[in-house]
C-alpha cells in the first residue's frame, strides 16, 4: 500500500478514536453533584437536565462523527476523487473552472451529508430542551444564504489560490499566503455591515439606563465604538451570548435580545466589559496575528506537497491535478490541524481569564460578571463538568466553574 494512503487512513482513523474518547470522558465526567459555584442558582432538577441535554449533544456528535469518517474512508477507498477529477476535466478545459467545480461538488456533497443532522439538531435535539426558535423556512433561507456567501467569497479566493500556485512557482505559497490574509481581513472588516445582516437584524440600542451605563463604561476605559446593537438572536434561539465584531473604526458590540431581555443592567455591563478586555489586552489582534502565521505555514507546507506525484498515485490519479492535490494534502495536514487547534484553544482560554480578569477590575469588583456567567450557563443548559481532555481539544473558553473560582480573588466590589 502506498505510503501516503497508509497515512491518511490511520490519521482518519486516529482522529475519530481521539474524537470518541474525548466524548466517551466527558460523559463520563457528568456528576449528579450540583457544583458548588452553582449551588445557589441550579436546582436538582434543572442541573439534571443540563446533562442530559450534554448526553444527548454527546450521542448525535459521536453518530456524525462516525458517519463522516466512515464517508470520507468509502471515498478515498472507492476512487471517488479521480472519478471526480475526469468529471470535471470533461466539463472544462481550463484549470481554474476545473477547480472550482471539483470544490463546488464537494461542498455540494459535504453539505447533502450533513443536513439530516443539522435538521435533527435544530428542529429535535434543540426544540426538546427548549432552545430552537427556528422555522423552516428560516432553515433553508440560512442555508441558501450560506451557499451563495461561499461561492462569492471562496469562489474567487480560491480561483487566486490555483493561479498562483500555477503561474509563480516556487514563490507561489508566499503570494497566495499573501491574498488569502488580505481577503480574510477585508472580510472581517466588512462583515459587521455587510455580512452578518444577511443572517440577523442589528438596532441601536434603545436609550435608557441600560445603554447610558455602557456607554458611560466605555468612555471611563477610553475606548472608541462605532455603534451599540441589539441582535434578534431569538429567532433561531433561546441562547444569549454577546460580542465584538469589526476592526479600527468600524468596532461595534453586538447584544442577543434575549440577554438583554434576562440580564440585569449590571451584568450587562459587566459582559461588555469582558468583550472590551478582549479588545484593550488586544487579544483579537493576537488571535489575528496566530492565524495568519498559521495560514503561512499551511500554504508552505501545501507547496511542497502538490509537488509529489507517489501522493497523486495513492489515490489513483493520472493528473497531478492542482485542485486535488490541496484536497490530499489538506487530508494528510489532519495531525498538525489538531496540534495547532489545541494550541490555538489553550490561547484563547488564557485570553477568557485575562479578560474576565479585566471587567472585575474595571467594574470594581467580579460579583456582577461571576453571576452574569451563572446566568448564560444556567439558561444555556451548559455542562458544568467537562472533562479535561474534551476541554484541551474542543473548548476555546475555560469551563465556567473554572472562570468563577478564578474570580473569587477579586471579591467584592470595592465600597463607594
């Protein structure tokens, strides 16, 4: 057996075992003991509840997981990427259309696989805990919306990527490298006024107490915002949550209805004042930084290995074809993909703790942000219990019990 189809079946075959077992521990580590942060605000019942809203999560991620696998092994083993490739090749004559067609019917396949999940996970598993607000038809305009987003930014993004890796040789990886971080940037840029209205309607926060106490927040920690919106995240869910979005001048905080609808004005704050810690101990900006260096190294990495004619030959191409050789290596970047994402993880944890760390001492104290993260964790029916593996491969914020014991060492706010 050729060495490279060795290799991308045991990494299939290593990242499902890893992906079984950490769901099989944090099962485990389920405790019928309420924890005692959450003792004066979690009933029995209620906290029963959130675990089996975590065994039911649990099983659902196991079945796709395993159905994937189990997809992508079948369509490596059956042929199906040549079959693909002279598919293409006999629609178009030119690389690029190739391409885009060869990554357009993948997606289109990917997507057909997942949607009996989505639908089970939104319209069931979502709905018996109380959480989906979904309708079909907003289910479907989602989805539309989604493909037609993809195909404009990824279509022409990844049009570039195949040019360049075609026309500039060995310099192909740095420009590409290049263009795909500024695409990245530009889209984060314009995404707050361009992008995430197609999903969402975003108004003004209505004058009040409630947007007079933030906005007298921001202007003590002299930071700049270019609006203060509240988003209908109700419509698809009873969860709350809020965040940033946007860079420079174009920064703005984004509030779920329903957090403001549950939360008191306190620990409204006190939740934009962990968003701006994010901003102030510029934490986006390093995340930023991370990613790119790791964008670098993929499209180093992806020049090497396009080069290989024995990887082509695993699969059973006659055509070292551009577009196949980034799906090939992209199956074979599957280990240093999970090293990366755990480093990437354990990053953004620390980053939670520093910027729960800064709304209680800009807000005097931790009592408002400790019950505001009660109060999502509670109302979000959140596992309380993760275990620690499942936490090092999946969680980008610290287990919440964690944050809370964190915060103890701020007390309580300052008299005055």
């Amino acid at each position: 057996m050729n060495i490279y189809l060795l290799l991308v079946l045991v990494f299939l075959a290593g990242a499902w075992l890893l992906e079984t077992a950490s769901t099989l521990l944090n099962l485990r580590a389920l405790s019928p003991a309420v924890p005692e942060e959450f003792a004066d605000v979690a009933e029995a019942q209620h906290y029963a509840r959130s675990q089996e809203y975590a065994r039911a999560n649990a099983k659902l991620d196991m079945v796709t997981e395993t159905a994937g696998t189990v997809a992508l092994a079948a369509a490596v083993l059956a042929g199906a990427f040549p079959f693909l490739d002279r598919v293409v090749r006999g629609m178009f004559d030119h690389y690029i259309p190739q391409g885009l067609a060869f990554f357009g019917i993948l997606a289109l396949a990917s997507g057909v696989l997942t949607v009996p999940a989505s639908v089970y996970r939104t319209f069931v598993l979502e709905a018996r805990f109380g959480f989906n607000r979904t309708t079909p038809a907003l289910f479907i305009r989602d989805r539309i919306k989604g493909v037609l987003l993809g195909v404009s930014i990824g279509g022409p993004l990844l049009a570039g990527v195949l040019w360049f890796f075609a026309t500039l040789g060995e310099w192909a990886w740095l420009v590409a490298w290049a263009f795909t971080v500024v695409v990245s940037l530009g889209v984060q840029y314009v995404a707050p006024v361009l992008i995430l209205p197609l999903f969402n309607t975003f108004t003004p926060l209505p004058e009040g107490t409630l947007r007079g106490a933030i906005e007298r927040y921001v202007r003590e920690q002299g930071f700049s915002l270019s609006g203060l919106f509240v988003m209908d995240g109700s419509k698809r869910s009873g969860k709350g949550n809020a965040f940033f979005t946007g860079f420079g001048k174009k920064k703005r905080i984004a509030l779920f209805d329903t957090l403001v609808e549950t939360m008191p004005e306190e620990e409204v704050v006190a939740v934009v004042a962990h968003e701006v810690g994010h901003c102030r101990l510029r934490h986006v900006h390093r995340m930023v930084a991370a990613g790119v260096v790791r964008t670098g190294v993929t499209f180093l990495l992806l020049s090497f290995v396009l080069q290989s004619r024995p990887l082509f030959d695993a699969f059973g191409m006659q055509h070292m074809s551009l577009h196949a050789g980034i799906v090939f290596f992209s199956l074979l970047y599957t280990p240093l993909a999970l090293l990366t994402g755990v480093w990437a993880n354990a990053l953004s944890r620390r980053y939670e703790f520093e910027a729960d760390a800064f709304a209680a001492r800009t807000t005097r104290g931790a009592e408002a942000l400790a019950s505001a993260l009660k109060r999502l964790s509670v109302g979000n029916l959140s596992n309380l219990t993760p275990h620690r593996f499942h936490v090092l491969l999946h969680y980008s914020h610290p287990p919440v019990v964690e944050r809370l014991q964190r915060l103890r060492a701020f007390g309580p706010p300052a008299a005055g």
